[in-house]
C-alpha cells in the first residue's frame, strides 16, 4: 500500500517513469512517506543511511559505479543542509543526484516552529533545477517533478532538488497502486537532425486533427523552406508575432472549431487567451514543443515531449519524415479549418469601424501596405499586440511578448531604429498611452534620427482594462487600476526635439497617418491620436 498523499505519490510514480532505480533514504518523521513509497516500489532499490552527510555521499559513490541518478531522500529542517558537501562535490564532478527533502506547510516556515528553515533554493549554486511541490494542484506538481527528473536523466547528469511541503497526517497508506502519471521526455536530435523522435513522428503520422501553433519566432531566425509538405497537409496557427507574412484569423471562429489531438508547438509566447483555452480544453492531444533551450514549457497543460533544438531544422527534418503521408482524417481536419479562417479574415476586413484604436490601426497597416518605404514595425503591449493580431498584414511585427509589460516598448523600438538607421529603414512604433508616458524616457536618447515614426493611440487610460468582465463593478476601476489620466505628448515631444502631431476624430485623421508615414524628417516624428470621449472594444 502506498502513501495518502496525492504529491508523494505524483513524485513516486514519476521516479519510477523515468527509470530511477535507486535511492539512498535517512530517517525522519516528515519524510517517512515518501521514504515508504520508495521502498515499496520493486524497481527502486532503497539503502538506509541514518547521517545524512554521509548518506549524499553514498548515493554519490552509486552514481559514479552505475552512471545513473540516485536519489538521497532527508526529512525537513538542517537534514537538507548537510547533503550540501555531497551536492558539491556530484555538480564538478557531473554526476547526477536528485535530492528529495520534505518540508513543513509553507505558513510555518520561519515561525519558531520545529524544522521550519528555509529549505527551497539552498543548494542552488550546485543544482540544475530545484522545484517544491505544491500539496494539492496536480498538474503543477506534475510538471514540476517532470521538469526536475528531465534534468537529472539528461546527458548532462545535473543535480536537482525536489522539496515537499507535507502537511498532517502524514502516515496513512490507503492507496493499492501509484496514479498513471503524464511523463514529459526530452529529446536532442542529432547534429543532423536526421534522427527526430520516433514518437514524434508516429504521433503526428497517426494523428487525425494535427495542427501546428506558432507562437512569437524572430523572422531573422525562421524562414520556412522546406516545409512545403507540412504546411500543405497541417494546419497552422499563427499570429502577427510569427514571421509569416499574413495572419491566422483563428479568435472569431474558435468556438466552432474541433479540438485537435495532436499539437506540435513552435516558438515563444502566444498572445491569444482564446486560442491558449482552447488548446488546454484538448486534454488527450498528444502535445510536443519544439524549444531551443530544451526547457519544459507546458502552456497548453497537455505536453508530452520536448524536441530540443532549432526551430526550422527540427520542422525540416519533420517534414522529410511525414512526406510520404499523413492520415486521410488530417486532410479532413485541414479542410474543416480553411474555411473557418477566411471567414475570420474576411470579418476583419469587412467590419464597419467607427473612429477608435481598432479604425486607426487597420488605417495605419492599410496606408503601409501601400508605401514605397521599408517599415519594420513594432507594437506595444496590451490593446496594442491584439489589434495588430487583427489588422497587420505584410511584414513582420515585433513586440515585447516575453514577459508581456508596458515598459521598454518604445526604448527597443528606439534601439532597433538606430540600428538598421543605416540601411534607410524606416522603423513604426504602434503604442498605448499608459506604455508610452510610462516609457517616455526613450525620448530623451541622443542616439535617435528620423527613421523612427510612433503611432500613439491616447485614450487616457489603459484600455485593456476594458475587456475584464467584472472589473466596472469597482469604483476606482478607472482611477486606480486602469491608470485614468489627462496627459498628452506635445511637452514631452518639445523638450525631445521630435516633430509633434495631433488629430483626434473630428479631423482628417487619415491623412495624419499618411503624414506620419511618409513626411521627410531628420528628427524622430510622433503622431497623437486623441480618444478623449470615445468608445472602442478592442478584444
């Protein structure tokens, strides 16, 4: 019989999934279930140890005669601190030891209570990954445990910490068999990238409503030739932030799409909510990420397997694999989703605007498709990135998605300007008020010329606040969360030396944009579009 405990036993399932076959325990009170499930694991072969000091080292010296991980499981307090000299000593070496430490709840840390130090983090200078667990949400352990064991079987043999926050009662073993468990596998395809995962390819060969999502990719580094078969027989996703040159009109037409079962991810950040709820609803999707670094990022809360390496070379080889052929169901599923995404273009296109953020920037991309100037073109967060996932068209669309602030927006689009200053490129910076006074600074740079034009849309207040339901029921939703204020950028722009222009709806704001986009200035240029007293729903 095993533990009561649901994180013990997501922890104790996964050793053993990822092939663990042994593990070095000391005595505690507080880690005596994890150190029972261990033992009645048949595949795990358990040595007791009561110091641990010596413990980590015995498990060190396992490691080095087998070549594999071995685990040293302590219980809370100082137990964690002495297996440090080993830990060390396994990181110069690059052996690989997975130290387990179970904690007290996370309120008790630091409150005069017995063994409640400090415990995550303190062997970070020798451990790859160090994770605690949480004591009820399960797919947050589940990727925690996957993201740490990962690391520890890889070929790189790094240490990890996993610590356990354990709460009373601790020493009920009710459960007959560990719970099936989600295993997420790393693999580094060959120099050649001949040799992509079996399962990969089986997945996607098998699979009957595959779809590609593409999240944000620098067009410097992608370039999608020789995926021509892929492309042709799977269907893409993709917003304005991956380097094609149109934009997958998925958002209006989600609601009557049907759920893939296998997705392949490719990229960075994913602006869409909509798409990213209507990914995690897949449950039984067979998901694979393709991701440089390796590292487990699991947005869509169904990933089974990383692919670690480039982005177009992983896809190429991908499609050398599958060009003989994919299910007749992929071809079906491709064919239910065509016509579901020229309906959403053409919604975008067709859509009668009044003056607002949405009008101006369709305006805006409009006018650029039709200039004869070079335009890279930055959006900032928030309203900014979304309208440009509706309306840009023809050009790559840079933006700050990383972590998805307001600042620094137009400081990179200032940086990018006075690199490519050279080469007579012009550079388009599409900005909300609140991430333009908040980054107003930018202006104040002596390295800026007249290649850089900014589009301001100002409505006096962060209008992505707009869009949360609920959020109008609190009185200082405007004041103190939406950031309501009456500035504009005419001061700003004098003390800056940058050609200041201003239009609201009562002007011929159309021509403004043309004037911002092609006047002839040796100084940066700046139009204003004012909103002050009008409405617009931007999601």
């Amino acid at each position: 019989m095993y533990s009561s405990i649901p994180s013990v036993n997501t922890l104790t399932s996964l050793l053993v999934a990822h092939g663990i076959q042994h593990a070095v325990v000391c005595p505690g009170s507080r880690n005596a279930p994890i150190v029972h499930n261990l033992s009645q694991c048949p595949s795990i072969k358990c040595y007791p140890v009561t110091d641990e000091r010596s413990a980590a080292f015995f498990a060190l010296g396992i490691a080095q005669a087998t070549d594999q991980p071995v685990v040293v499981c302590v219980t809370s307090g100082t137990a964690l601190l002495n297996t440090a000299p080993a830990v060390a000593e396994a990181f110069y070496q690059q052996q690989s030891l997975i130290i387990i430490s179970a904690d007290r709840p996370a309120a008790w840390i630091d409150q005069l209570d017995g063994q409640t130090l400090q415990q995550p983090g303190v062997l970070s200078p020798w451990v790859e990954r160090s994770v605690s667990l949480p004591e009820q949400d399960r797919w947050h352990c589940n990727r925690l445990v996957n993201e740490a064991l990962i690391e520890a079987t890889s070929d790189k043999h790094h240490c990890v910490h996993i610590n356990i926050p354990l709460s009373e009662p601790l020493f009920h073993f009710t459960q007959d068999s560990l719970p099936q468990e989600r295993v997420i596998r790393r693999y580094t395809p060959a120099a050649d990238y001949d040799c992509l995962p079996q399962q990969l390819v089986d997945d996607l060969m098998t699979a009957r409503r595959p779809l590609i999502v593409f999240g944000q990719l620098s067009p410097r580094r992608f370039h999608y030739e020789g995926v021509d078969f892929l492309f042709s027989h799977v269907i893409v996703l993709h917003e304005a932030l991956a380097p094609f040159t149109s934009i997958s009109h998925f958002e209006e037409v989600l609601s009557r799409a049907e759920l893939p079962d296998f997705i392949l991810y490719v990229g960075n950040a994913v602006v869409s909510k909509r798409l990213k709820q209507f990914l995690r609803r897949a449950t039984e999707a067979r998901t694979w990420r393709v991701e440089p670094r390796g590292r487990v990022e699991d947005t869509f809360q169904n990933l089974c397997g990383i692919v670690e390496g480039d982005t177009e070379q992983v896809l190429v080889a991908l499609n050398r694999k599958v060009a003989k052929g994919l299910t007749a169901a992929a071809a079906d599923y491709r064919r239910h989703w065509l016509p579901l995404l020229l309906e959403g273009r053409s919604q975008a296109e067709q859509e009668v605007l009044p003056f607002g953020h949405a009008a101006v920037v369709r305006e805006a991309e409009r006018q650029l498709a039709l200039t004869n100037r070079p335009f890279e073109v930055h959006y900032a967060n928030s309203t900014a990135i979304r309208l440009a996932n509706r309306y840009a068209k023809g050009h790559p669309v840079w933006c700050n998605r990383g972590t998805n602030g307001i600042d620094g927006s137009l400081s990179t689009a200032a940086g990018f300007a006075a690199a490519v200053a050279g080469d007579d490129v012009m550079v388009l910076c599409v900005t909300g008020d609140l991430s333009f006074f908040y980054d107003q600074n930018a202006l104040w740079n002596s390295n800026l010329g007249g290649n850089l034009r900014i589009l301001l849309l100002n409505n006096g207040h962060g209008s992505i606040f707009d869009t949360l339901p609920g959020l109008e029921a609190s009185p200082v939703a405007a004041t103190f969360v939406a950031g309501s204020h009456a500035a504009n950028a005419e001061g700003i722009c004098r003390q800056n030396n940058i050609v200041y222009l201003c239009t609201d709806g009562s002007r011929d704001w159309q021509s403004m944009i043309g004037r911002l986009l092609s006047c002839d200035s040796s100084r940066p240029v700046l139009l204003e579009v004012l909103f002050h007293g009008h409405t617009d729903s931007t999601d």
